[in-house]
C-alpha cells in the first residue's frame, strides 16, 4: 500500500525535500536525513504505508525493530557516536518510520533538548555520497 503523497512511499522529489535514500533493508528503507546537524543521522522507513506499529504483524514489526538495529549498528561502527537516539513520530506525515539520530558529547545539543529540524547543517552533494557510502560500507 503506498500514498501517493507520502516521501517514504514515493521517493523522487517528495523525498527529495528532506531526505536521501540510502537503500532497502529487510522491510524498510534507510534514508539519510539531509539536515546533518547531528552527523549520520538516518530515518528506516516501514515498506508500505501504515501509521502505527500496531497495524503490522508481530513478525513485520520484529523485523522493522532488526532493520533499525541494523541501522543502528551501521551508524555506530561509521561515526562513533557516543550514543544513538531513537525517535518515532508522524503527528503530520503518518508512515511507519524512525529517526536514528546519533549525539556526540562535544557535539550539538548533547544533554539538550532535540530539535526536529534545526536547518543549521546542509552538505554538498559530495559530502552526501560520502556519509552514504561510510553507511553502507558499515551496514552489515
């Protein structure tokens, strides 16, 4: 099931607004969020359009939680963050996703309060190949 206006569903140009795809995982996708302020911060994305975790079955939902460890696990061994923060909203846009966003203790907003969008870091094309390249050399 895909919303034809929904980024996560389409990609292309709707996706284009605010993020970059990166690849499939097992049913998901992972998407590097172009707003960088917290180096190698990614979104895994349900595959079809649901809302809620709850509108999936148990073994959907096990294997969505294995695509954002994996994720997670990939961030981890490409940036070192001293930790990886998990956040699942969609108050506007309601597809299944989780935002992967890691903190480093010398870096923005450690101990603060997270901001969705903070619009202060934007990479040139080349810096967004090479983050997604060091993601998929981690995925494992």
């Amino acid at each position: 099931m895909k919303d034809p206006n929904c980024g996560y569903c389409m990609r292309g140009e709707l996706l284009e607004q605010f993020g970059i795809y990166i690849c499939d995982l097992s049913v998901s996708s992972l998407i590097l969020f172009k707003e960088q302020s917290h180096p190698g911060r990614c979104i895994v994305a349900y595959k079809d359009h649901v809302s809620e975790i709850v509108n999936i079955s148990d073994e959907e939902r096990n294997a969505f939680f294995d695509d954002v460890a994996r994720a997670a696990r990939a961030i981890h061994k490409a940036f070192s963050p001293d930790k990886v923060n998990y956040g699942a909203y969609g108050d506007t846009g309601c597809h299944l996703h989780m935002h992967l966003v890691p903190k480093y203790k010398d870096g923005f907003e450690w101990g603060g309060v997270f901001e969705m969008n903070p619009g202060k870091t934007l990479l040139t094309d080349e810096q967004y190949a090479d983050m997604i390249a060091k993601i998929k050399a981690a995925l494992d």
